[in-house]
C-alpha cells in the first residue's frame, strides 16, 4: 500500500544511476535527506540556481489525493532538474512530462521505470501510485483562474479565441473542433533585444462533428 511504502521512505540513497551519466551537473548535488517540505524548509542550491521548498512542491498539488506528485516534485528539485532535463531522461516531450508531474498525464511502464532510476524514488512506490489501476483526474484549479500566468492565458483565449475559431474553420472548411487528446504542446524561449519571450505551440487532431 502507499502509506507503508511512504513510511519507508519512497526516495531511495543516493547512488550512482544512469541519471548521473545523462546529468553530470546534478550528480555533484549535495544529497538531502527525505523529509516533508514545508513553507519553512531550506533552500536547497542548484546548478541552475536556488530551490525553496515553495518550488519543490506547489500549492496546486493539494488538490490531488496521491502524495505521489509532491515526492515527484521533491525529488526533482533535489536533483536540481528541470522539466526539460526530465523529459530527455525519460524520452517524453517536456510539457507532457510537466503533466505527469502535475497529475494531468497517465505515465506508462517505461515511464516509471525511467523516472524511479532518474530520481531515485523507489520503483515499487512508484508501480503502486502510477500503475495500471492509475488514471489522472485532469483538470486543476479554480475558473477562471487567478494565478497572473493562467489568467493572462485565459485573457488570450477570450480575446482571440472567436477569431482562432473563424480561421479554424476557414482553413478546415468542415464543422469540428480542435482535440485536447490527440495532441502535443510545446514551450520555447526565444531571446529578443527587447525582452526575451515565450512561444507556445498547441498542436491538436482536428475532429469533425458527426451526423448520424
């Protein structure tokens, strides 16, 4: 059961894995003992900088029922690993890996295996809270949202979804909709003089209504 298996301790010792070979910089990382973060826990360094408990594991995952995603984030961030480093060690696409992360995505069994070598979270703990019997309740947080980044993304959507809507259907010439299921998303920095910016790419099956 996960309980037990949470009092055992899911994070295993520090070991020499195959992460160490795909992440030289984070196998120097001083190795801190499992414990529950907390607003008051220290922060941990980094290669890419400071970590706080606040990081480690965000508010939102209270939402979800399975500690299973606080011990992800923890372990993550022990590590001193970003999502896009992950998701090379996994072999996933990095906003899909985000969303396993954060309960949104339904990892297989290759996936487990590569994130309990890759964070040293013990692989029994991780079959018990993410195996076959798993299946993500997706859908996190209030609507509309209040949290600046999510908002200003919704603030898109009601400015220029009609208009997104009209084109979709001009290029397409058929009655349907764009799928959240059959697609992929991407998240890019692109270095600007002015600022650097973020593009997003949102990739999706179109689906025709059906007549029957």
């Amino acid at each position: 059961m996960i309980a037990p298996l949470l009092a055992r301790n899911c994070l295993r010792p520090a070991t020499a894995t195959a992460a160490s070979a795909v992440f030289p910089a984070a196998s120097t990382l001083p190795i801190v003992a499992h414990r529950s973060l907390s607003s008051t826990s220290t922060a941990m360094s980094s290669s890419s900088g400071t970590f706080t408990a606040s990081q480690h594991k965000p508010p939102i995952l209270a939402e979800l029922k399975s500690p299973i995603f606080a011990t992800l984030h923890e372990a993550k961030g022990k590590k001193g690993l970003t999502f896009e480093q992950v998701a090379k060690g996994i072999g996933r696409n990095e906003l899909y890996t985000a969303a396993i992360f954060y309960g949104q995505a339904k990892p297989d069994k290759a996936d487990v295996e590569a994130l309990s070598k890759l964070l040293d979270i013990r692989h029994e703990y991780l079959i018990e809270a993410l195996g076959p019997d798993y299946f993500p309740y997706r859908g996190l947080g209030e609507w509309p949202p209040k949290d600046p980044v999510l908002y200003r993304l919704h603030e898109a959507v009601m400015v220029y979804g009609y208009p997104i809507k009209h084109i979709v259907h001009e290029k397409m010439q058929k009655d349907g909709i764009i799928s959240a299921i059959d697609f992929t998303g991407d998240v890019e920095r692109i270095s600007d003089p002015k600022g650097d910016r973020i593009r997003m790419t949102l990739e999706g099956k179109f689906l025709e209504y059906k007549r029957w």
